[in-house]
C-alpha cells in the first residue's frame, strides 16, 4: 500500500511557477512509476507527465506542458515534483499525482493503469 500527499498548489498570474510536490509512503519508492495528472472543472482527468522504469528514468509529458513543467523524483526523500513554469490559464485544474507497479511506455496515459492517487492540490491560473 502506498499512501500520496501533494502540496504546493495555489493562485498563481499566468507566466509564473509552481511546484508541486508529492511525498509517498513505503520503503520501495524508486521502484514505483509515479505520474501527475489533472481535472479541470467539467473536464475529465487527463495525463500531465510521467516518471517510469527503474529508478523513474523515464520521463513522458503530455504536448500541452512540454517545454514548461519538468518532473523528477528524490528516491531518497521519497518525493516526486513537478516543477511548473510560463503557465497558463489553461492549466488551472486539480492536480493529482498516481504511483504504479505495472506502468509502461504504452499505458502511462490511462489513469487505469496507475494504483494509487493522492487527495489532488488545486492549481488556479490568473490571466
């Protein structure tokens, strides 16, 4: 069982930065893939970015925040972040991270395929 807390979330101008961070449970961190995604009002849950393979290695963005967020993980601290940058009004919408044993290269994108999700941070963008 893995437990996820995000924090870092808040009212931000468009054209600034954020960081979310999500802290996990368990001693076995690195070998989960951990992931964000968001839900805008009226929307449905879309994938944001990802952090997959051994040691999360591997690193997958949605088209519309590449170039702008970043994710990496501390193993260590058992932390995952997303460092957002240049955002936009558009990105306003819960933030949720996810952590699963069984995510590969063909199925981050479904939020079926990830296990556990955190109780989501709000991100309002101001225009």
């Amino acid at each position: 069982q893995v437990q996820l807390v995000e924090s870092g979330g808040g009212l931000v101008q468009a054209g600034g930065s954020l960081r979310l961070s999500c802290a996990a449970s368990g001693r076995t961190f690195s070998s989960y893939a951990m992931g964000w995604f968001r839900q805008a009002p009226g929307k449905e849950r879309e994938f944001v970015a990802a952090s997959i393979g051994w040691s999360g290695g591997i690193i997958f963005y949605a088209d519309s925040v590449k170039g702008r967020f970043t994710i990496y993980r501390d193993n260590a601290k058992n932390t995952m972040y997303l460092q957002m940058n240049i955002l936009k009004p558009e990105d306003t919408a819960v933030y949720y991270c996810a952590a699963g044993l069984r995510v590969g290269s063909s199925t981050y994108r479904s939020g079926s395929s990830w296990s556990y999700w955190g109780q989501g941070t709000q991100v309002t963008v101001s225009s």
